[in-house]
C-alpha cells in the first residue's frame, strides 16, 4: 500500500497510471503508454535560470503568484452539480441543442 493524494489516487485507478514496488522504498510509477516516471519532476530552467524567468513571465501577464495562491477556500459544502454542469457547458465549443 501506498499513501496518495486524491489526484495521483485517481491517476492510478482511472488514469491509467501503474504503480509496481513496496513500500515505503521501490515504488515506481509508470505512464499509460508504458514509460517511466522519473522519481522527481526536473526543474524548469528558463534562459538559463531555474524560476526568475518564469516569475517574470508571470509578471509580465499580470500574474503575482504568492504562497496563497493555492489557498483552499473551500467550506466543505457539498457540490452544486447543476452549477458545475452548467459551467462546464457554457465553456463548450459546440453547444447542445435544447428541447
């Protein structure tokens, strides 16, 4: 068994993600198409310099992104679907026909 987060728990048993070893050391993951997924993800270097550039482009579209940028501000209220769905819909390209 392996302890996950919610979206790598759903990469696993719906996103056709594989998970082979024991745990806590060993475990290796593989894509659906077979190939390895590396232990960590490789740093972003742009023009040369991990992070300063990708802030700058972030500036540059108005984008300031802090340690609160990812703050929950969810209160644990259950799911409005019809809103979701709604939502979801409006961003449809090809709108449904309605009866």
């Amino acid at each position: 068994m392996v302890l996950l987060c919610r979206a790598h728990h759903w990469a696993v048993h719906e996103g056709g993600v594989r998970v082979e070893g024991r745990a806590p050391r060993g475990i290796v993951f593989h894509r659906p198409d077979g190939r390895f997924l590396p232990v960590c993800p490789v740093p972003v270097t742009i023009n040369g310099n991990h992070g300063e550039g990708l802030k700058d482009t972030n500036r540059l579209y108005g984008l300031e992104i802090t340690a609160n940028t990812v703050d929950c501000f969810w209160d644990g209220e259950r799911m409005d679907l019809h809103m979701a769905v709604d939502g979801l819909m409006s961003c449809d390209d090809d709108p449904v026909d309605e009866e």
